[in-house]
C-alpha cells in the first residue's frame, strides 16, 4: 500500500479522511494479464461493475506489458506489505518498506524521494529516449507512447545537458506529452482547424492544461471542416453534481460536487474572456440522481483529437476524418494535484487506421449521449449557486498544500 510523503506530521494527523487524500495518492489502475494490458481510471470497487461510467483500453502488446509491470513492481517496492495478523485491529498489519531495505516515506522523507527517483525514473524515461515514430506512419499503423507522472517523488530533472532527447528537460512524461500535442495544434497552421473533446469526472483542470486546451480550439468565426454550422468544435464533458460520486456525502468530502460546478464556472468564464465561447462548450453528464434506484456516477477521464479533413484521392478534394486520431488514456484527472501530487500512468494513443478512428468517435458519442450543454446562466441559477463554506473549504485545501 503506498503512502505519499508529502500527508506526514500534523497534516496527516488532522486531516479528514476523505480530504486527505487531496495531498497525494497512489492512483494508478494497472490490469495485466499475460501479454495484454488493459488502461483505465477504474478501480475494482463494486460500483464500476454496477454504476459508474469509465474507460478501458485494452492493448495487445508483450512489450507495452512488460513496461506497465516493471513500473507497477518499482512502486510496490516503495509501499507498505499488508499481511494478516490477528494481533491488530482489523485482522491485518502494514510493514514498512524499512523491513525490507528500503526508506519508509513517512519517517525517511528525503530519503525516500530519492530512492524512487533513482528507480522510476530511468523506467518512464527509457520509452521516452524513443524516436517518435519508430518505423514509418502509414494509416494501418497505430502507435502507443506510455506515460507516467511522478512529479511527487521524481522532483526535479539532474543532469539535463547530458541527456540528448525533446523531454529531457522533464522527469514526468504525460504533462510534457500533452503540453506539447495542445501547443502543436495551437501553433501549426496544418492543425489549427482540428477538433478535441477532453473529459474529467471531477472537472478541475491543471491551469497550464487548460490554457493550451483553450488556444488549441479554433480561432472565433472559424467554421472547423467535418463539423455541422451548429456545432462546436470543441466539447468538455464532466459530471454533473448529480452524477458525482461524492454527491451526498456526509461531512467536508459532500461539499465537493458545489466545488467543481464553482470551478466549471470559472472555466466557462475563462473560455469567454479569450472569446471562444463559439468553439468550447461545456456538457455534464447525468444519468438520474446518486443514490436513486438506476442511477450511475461519471468517472471517464481522456483527451481526443481529430484532425481537419486530408487531401483525398482527387485533387483539390478532401476527405473528413473518420475519428480522432490521438486520445490520451489512463488513471490522470489532468488536475493540479494529478501532475504534482499524485502517481498517475496512461498513454497516448497514435493511429492512421480508420477502423479504430472510428471506433473512437464510437467512444465519444457514447459518453455525451447523457450530457447535456452547460453555460454560465445555467450554473447561475439558484440550485447551482456555490455557498460561502464550499469556497472556503476549497481555499483551505489548495492553502495546507493538497488539491482537489
């Protein structure tokens, strides 16, 4: 069971329970089975069987295994041993890692970020050095680029003049991955007509995440080709606080819901200020009322991109897209505290097949088939507003340090 070191003292001593976690969590869902691997923001909690919604990518691949193993066996070797024991309360006893040989994290703080440094980085770091596309890219291939961020315990990069590849200058890989892809289609003239769809369950963006996310959207009074003159080019899609999983919960945790509609609410505020309020729109998700017979949460977290329309047989002609050609996987909310607090492991998925571009856009029509169009004057109205104890107990949080 891993313990972040950055919870210790009287933070961790104080701290409700169900915030606590707000300083930093093992977040990762890995499932390997032989020589596949599948990617998810799933735990094996009975309500991801039964009524919650989330993502699962399932890949094929000996070599994609083999890297997610090593990464899930270094942090294994980083966390406490549970075993049974009916001495203690509970039937069952945490053992250091200190047993084991290596620094505990609550009590060797230091030195524990430095042996994960040393033993995670050149695991995420050996993929990185790879050139990007391998072999040559034709529209049968599909390409994978795993990515982790570990910032809590990675720091800083040593050593940056000696390493000779584009991330160097980084230790995590999904923030720089995803930086660098939202940077791209702000920039490059060929890609500044491409759509995204970005989801979050609990929708609070990763501040650098959501500038590039809004310059990546196409310019006001751009009609993006493939996209009907109604339509929006680009879609976020979160919970609503209906279908948030901590929606009636007791105490501090049943504030969070009114949290993130505050935060949508500066999103969509935000969005309007850069005048692109014709190019994002915000849905939330709701399918019935948490706690009501049939209901179900929403916990689908994921980037898409598609491309604008490529030059067809014919000259002078195009053709639309038959889907995204990038979506980015994994365990990550693409929050604040996902890329500095929390050990989150995905991947960025590359293809020119048209069967699995397809086979995307499946993904994303599914999702917003229950979400429905959010704007400022709907989050505006009476059973939306946020009261002062919600905005309060959300400074407090960011100012001890944690985030939601």
């Amino acid at each position: 069971m891993f313990h972040t070191p950055n919870l210790n003292g009287w933070k961790k001593k104080y701290m409700p329970k169900r915030l606590n976690e707000g300083f930093g969590l093992q977040h990762m869902k890995l499932y390997g089975f032989d020589d596949e691997i599948m990617l998810s923001g799933a735990n094996l909690s009975n309500d991801y069987f039964t009524n919650r919604l989330d993502r699962y990518h399932l890949f094929a691949s000996k070599e994609l295994t083999d890297f997610y193993a090593a990464v899930h066996e270094a942090v294994c070797d980083l966390s406490y041993t549970l075993i049974p024991s009916d001495e203690r309360p509970g039937g069952f006893e945490l053992i250091s890692p200190h047993e084991r040989g290596f620094p505990d994290p609550l009590w060797h703080t230091k030195r524990f970020k430095q042996y994960a440094k040393e033993t995670l980085e050149p695991l995420i770091h050996k993929k990185a050095r790879q050139k990007m596309f391998p072999v040559p890219f034709t529209k049968e291939k599909t390409f994978v680029y795993p990515l982790a961020q570990f910032d809590v315990l990675l720091g800083d990069p040593k050593n940056i003049a000696f390493l000779d590849y584009e991330f160097a200058s980084y230790t995590s890989t999904e923030k720089p991955a995803i930086t660098r892809l939202l940077t791209n289609l702000a920039e490059d003239e060929r890609l500044q007509k491409s759509r995204w769809t970005f989801t979050a369950g609990y929708f609070n963006i990763d501040p650098d995440i959501c500038k590039l996310l809004i310059a990546a959207a196409p310019e006001p009074g751009v009609l993006v080709p493939g996209s009907k003159a109604f339509e929006k080019a680009c879609t976020v899609i979160t919970a609503s606080p209906w279908a948030n999983g901590f929606y009636g919960s007791p105490g501090v945790s049943g504030m969070l819901p009114a949290a993130y509609t505050l935060l949508s609410r500066r999103f969509l505020r935000t969005v309007a200020s850069a005048g692109k309020e014709n190019q994002i729109q915000l849905k939330e998700w709701r399918k019935g009322t948490v706690g009501e017979r049939g209901a179900m949460t929403y916990h689908a977290k994921g980037l898409w991109v598609t491309l604008p329309p490529q030059l067809g047989s014919e000259p002078e002609k195009t053709v639309d897209e038959a889907g995204p050609s990038i979506t980015v996987v994994g365990s990550s909310n693409y929050t604040k505290r996902s890329y500095s607090l929390d050990l989150e492991i995905g991947a960025m998925v590359v293809t020119g097949d048209d069967r699995l571009k397809a086979r995307l856009r499946k993904e994303t029509e599914n999702l917003e088939a229950d979400a429905t169009i959010t704007t400022q004057d709907d989050l505006a109205k009476v059973d939306r507003r946020v009261g002062l104890r919600v905005r309060l107990a959300l400074w407090l949080v960011e100012a001890l340090g944690g985030a939601l």
